[in-house]
C-alpha cells in the first residue's frame, strides 16, 4: 500500500513565475514467502560429469531447505521544490530551482532484518556470531542505513533564442525567432528500493535459509558425502519473538554456518545522479525543425553487491604448499583441510576440531572464507554504495509535421560505462573499479526513423465513394543499431574465491568478429572468435573486462497501415493492419560469454524479440476497432 499526499502551488507576478510545493508519501509491503519448506537437492554433474548420472546415484551436489519468511516493512518519504521562472528578456529565460529531500530506508515493524558489521558483536543475540547484528544492537538504527536530511538537488536552467539578423550569425541561426538554444544541470536522489531489504528477509534468528556447504548424501541430506560428518539437523524451525528475553540465550548453531544471508551497509545512502544537456534548434521550414544535443549523466553512490565473505586464493595456495588433504583447489572453499602433525596453521587461517580418526597433532582448517570466520559460508553478499556511472550522447533529430505527413529520424552516437548495471551483478570484491567496464545497456549507434502518412486518396480518386478514399494512413518505424556488449565469463572457480560472478578469462589477443550468417574459421553461427581468449590463472582473476566489444545489431522495420471509415456521425470502424520486423531480417542475439562453455562461447543460439508475441521472426496481426 501506498499513502500518498502532495500539493502545488504557483504564482506569476512580472517577469517571475514562483512555483512550490511538496509531498509525502508512506509505504508498506507485508511479505509473506515460502521457498523450499520439504527441501530440495541440486544434481550439477559433479560428481560424474552427468546431471542425471549424479542424481541415479543419490550424489546431490548440495540440499537446500528454509523455514517460512516474514516481512512487514515500511518507508517514508517526504520532499519539498521551490523554482522560479524568470523571463529576463523576451528571448531570454532562467530557471533556478532546489528541491529537498528525505527518504527514509526501509525498515521491518518487528526488526526482523538484519545485517553484517564485521567485528561488531550483538547485544540483541548475545550468541550471534561475531558480525552478524540486528537492528537494536550498538550502531544498528531500525533502518539499518541511516535517514538522511541534509540531501538537496539544485536545478538550473536557461532557454534563448538568438535575435541576429544579419551576418553570418544571421545565417546560422535563420534570424529571429527560428532558433533556439537550452541548457540544463540538475541533481536528482533517487530512494534505494524495497528489493534491498527482501534480501534481507529470512535470514537468521528471523529465518532459516539452508544451503549444505558440501555434497551430502540423497537419503541423509544433513550429513556429508565425504567423510560422513552431521551437519545438525535444522529443522522443524521455530521463529524467535522479537524482543522476547529468550532472545539472550537463543542456540544459534542451528544456523550455522550463515550462508545465503546478504547483509546491508549501514553507511548507506540514497543514490543521486547528475544530469546535464545542451541542445541548439533551428527552423529549416515552417514544418521542419533540426535539434543539435548532448546529454549527459553521472551517477553517483548506486547501490550494488560484492561478496562479503569471498575465499582466499592466497590461503588455499599457501595450504598447498604445507601439504594439507585434500588438495585445496576450484570450489573448495568450504573444504575442511588437514595439515600433517607438527605443521603449525597460517596465521590468517581458522582452525576447528578434527574429524575422529584424524592423525594426532594434526591441524584442521575450515576451509578458506577467512573474511568473516568460520560462522560463515558461501554467497553473504554485500549491498552497499560502490557502484558509479557516465553516460554521454550526442544527438541530431529531423523533425516535419506537415497537414499529412509526420517525419522523425533521430541519430544517437553515445558512451555508457559503469562498474555494475544492475543490483545482481556483482562488483569485484578487492576493487569495485576491477569491475569497470561498458554498461550492459551501451549502445554506440542508434538511428531511428518513423513516419505517418495520411494518404490523400481522395484527391486522387475524387470520383469515387468518399467513405472508400477517405481515412487511409501508412506508419511505419525503422532502427539500425550497434548492439550490446557482450558479457564475458569464466565459470568453475578459478580464482578460488568461490563465486561472486566476478571471474573472466585473459584476453590474449585481438578480438576478431564476423558475420554469424556465414561460414568462417569455427562454422557458422560465430560471432567472434575464441582464440583472443584464454583461461584465466590460478588463483587470480583473468585480465579481460566484463564487457569491452558489442555483439550483433539491429535491423528491424515494423510497418502498419490503417483505414478509419465513418458510418454515422457517432458510429466508426477502424482496421489495422500492422507488421514486425516486415522485412523478416534475423537480428541476432548476444553471443555466449561464458569461456568454459566451449561449445558456444562466440555462438549465437537464438534471435532477438520482437512484436506482440515474442518472435524474432517476421509476424503480421489484423485488428478492427468499432466505436460509437
């Protein structure tokens, strides 16, 4: 639910027009959420190289099983604007303007979120692991972040339109009148979304999300493959009271190791971006118009992920090299490692209890997630205001609006950069600028032209039935475009962090592109050629960016046509006919980046969408309309 109110008010007096207002808006989303509560096993071909083999033979990869999750949460925003409007001369305007801010973060009515503060213990859950806090605790306001109010966006703006007459400015500009010149600079908060804290939800004491660390077996999904260690048993689950005194003394090895558990920095604060635009029009006609632009974005503090509790390749490496079982190496993070009698643990590492059997005066290690300590295992992410983006275009549009003819071609020559573009991508966890690479959304050319004609068959067939020649109208769109960079990927863990999805591979050489309708040196369907592209090292992450080439373009025309035929005065029948992609062009999709996936990585599988049903084929559709 959404509770909203807001008012404007403005006045003209002289060469100002004064405008302000405000407004408030309260948000609350109960969420109540059921993922796995009977369990569930996941078969990856681990263990024999097949999905199906693994699962004929009981070997899951790992179990996974969570208690029911709640979530009652809420926000608050309020914002107030004034600007004036000044006319300081016939052919000159300003606009100055600020606007206030206060976005509150959101926040659960009980407290049922929570969060990781490295080094930071709990007073709310006394036997929490050492990081791992709730709201209540020192430093952990009920938002987690934070409210700010000190966040106020100035606005600036400027219109004018050029007198010359004569000269060569005068021939430039058309004389007074019939050009135009704007500019603009602002600074827009934008508040951080609810999505932030449903990661939040569930998580332990409020919730039990369960992932096994390691293989375990079909008929006893609490106990591992490998040496036959319990792992507990995790449920029935039974949801603490908030605030309940039990709270002090609660068990909380039944959540242990924390896994799955994002957590939310509470430093955080509301994303802003920096918008900016120039733009010169000029009057070619009394109907045509040619606008000269650039735009531009910064933005600023945006929210993304990175893992809070990653491997150390540097630990696992450095095992080896003291001759710990098993060999530590590729997704053995959660691996329990054995160092021979005598040999002393490094001193970043944990060390835990051996398994019974084990040779006396052996060393055990619980795996390589040293970050946080043992309390934790895989995927914690992080969410927090590392994340940054640019975006600058230049843009030329040719507009005409005549009686019967509407004309629009825009070109788009544009750079957008940014080190995450959405909430899922995650950032490099050592350096978010690693992660620095073009936006998944960069698109370096786009031309664009749409028209509609209203065609006069009347006048040329003035002798025929008025109701047959009148209403007739052709439209029609057509795009050419650059595509989007391509994502690039290494899975199976070679940089022996352990997920993340921020490994790539090296880049080795130039990367070669061709036309995937035809044969080249890998068949058909390639794109671009694997050999620029090597594994990347052990233990390290590959040289390569996320993303630095674009894939395959656009090429797409959609026409329509139309006859609109009035019956009676307050009667008329409408008939479209409309086409996607007319001209039937395969615009292909995106080509796989995932270099371990040697059978496609530089192929493209399939085809852009397009029109009402999702083909990337060539597709019509008829409709009739009757109003009255």
């Amino acid at each position: 639910n959404t509770w909203h109110v807001s008012d404007t008010f403005s006045k003209a007096q002289g060469r100002h027009t004064v405008k302000f207002g405000g407004e408030f808006r309260y948000l609350q989303i109960n969420e109540r959420n059921t993922c796995a509560p009977n369990g569930d096993f996941t078969f990856d071909g681990s263990i024999t190289g097949n999905d199906f083999a693994d699962y004929l033979l009981g070997a899951a990869q790992n179990y996974n099983q969570c208690s029911q999750q709640f979530l009652d949460s809420r926000s608050r925003y309020g914002g107030a604007f004034a600007e004036d409007t000044f006319k300081v001369k016939p052919n000159l305007t300003l606009n100055l303007g600020v606007r206030w801010e206060v976005s509150m973060p959101w926040y659960d009515t009980q407290g049922k979120i929570e969060t990781i503060v490295p080094g930071l213990q709990s007073t709310q859950f006394p036997t929490a692991p050492l990081g791992w806090v709730v709201p209540g605790d020192p430093g952990i306001p009920s938002t987690l972040a934070p409210t700010r109010y000190n966040d106020f966006s100035p606005r600036l703006g400027i219109a004018y339109s050029p007198g010359f007459k004569d000269g060569m400015a005068g021939k430039i500009f058309g004389g007074p009148g019939e050009s135009s010149i704007r500019a603009s600079y602002g600074i827009y908060y934008t508040s951080i979304e609810d999505l932030n804290l449903f990661y939040e939800v569930g998580d332990a004491p409020f919730g039990l999300y369960w992932v096994s660390p390691n293989p375990v077996n079909f008929d006893q999904p609490f106990q591992e493959v490998a040496n036959g260690m319990s792992e507990g048993q995790r449920f029935p689950f039974v949801l603490p009271k908030p605030g309940s005194p039990a709270n002090k003394t609660l068990d909380y090895s039944i959540y242990l190791p924390i896994s799955f558990s994002p957590g939310y920095d509470i430093h955080n604060r509301p994303p802003y971006a920096e918008h900016y635009n120039l733009s010169i029009q000029r009057e070619l006609s009394k109907s045509t118009v040619l606008t000269l632009a650039y735009v531009g974005t910064q933005g600023h503090k945006l929210i993304s992920q990175y893992d809070a509790n990653p491997g150390d390749f540097a630990l696992c490496l450095q095992l080896n090299q003291l001759g710990a079982t098993p060999t530590c190496g590729r997704n053995g993070e959660n691996q329990t490692y054995t160092l021979p009698p005598g040999v002393a643990a490094p001193a970043k590492a944990y060390t835990t209890p051996c398994p019974t059997g084990t040779p006396a005066g052996s060393t055990c290690i619980p795996g390589t997630r040293d970050h946080l300590g043992p309390a934790f295992s895989q995927d914690n992410s992080f969410t927090a205001n590392i994340a940054n983006s640019s975006y600058s275009a230049g843009q030329i549009t040719v507009e005409r609006k005549a009686a019967d003819f509407t004309f629009l071609a825009a070109y788009t020559f544009a750079k957008a950069m940014d080190n995450s573009s959405g909430f899922g991508q995650w950032v490099n966890f050592l350096n978010p600028r690693l992660s620095r690479s073009l936006s998944a959304y960069d698109i370096t050319h786009n031309f664009v032209v749409s028209y509609i004609w209203a065609v006069p068959f009347d006048r040329a067939f003035g002798k025929l039935p008025k109701r047959l020649t009148r209403g007739w109208a052709l439209n029609g769109v057509t795009r050419y475009s650059g595509g989007l960079p391509v994502g690039l990927s290494q899975g199976g863990d070679y940089s022996l962090v352990g997920g993340g999805n921020t490994d790539v591979p090296n880049l080795v050489g130039n990367v070669v592109t061709q036309n995937p309708r035809k044969d080249g040196p890998n068949g058909a369907n390639t794109y671009f050629l694997p050999d620029a592209f090597a594994s990347g090292p052990n233990g390290g992450f590959g040289n390569a960016n996320r993303q630095f080439f674009h894939g395959p373009g656009i090429n797409v025309t959609d026409f329509g046509i139309s006859k609109r035929t009035k019956i009676w005065e307050t009667v008329g029948l409408e008939i479209r006919a409309e086409f996607f992609n007319v001209f039937n062009h395969a615009n292909f999709s995106n080509p796989h980046g995932n270099f371990n996936n040697t059978d496609t990585f530089g192929r493209v599988t399939s085809t852009r969408s397009f029109g009402d049903t999702g083909s990337g084929s060539r597709e019509g559709q008829i409709s009739a309309k009757f109003t009255w």
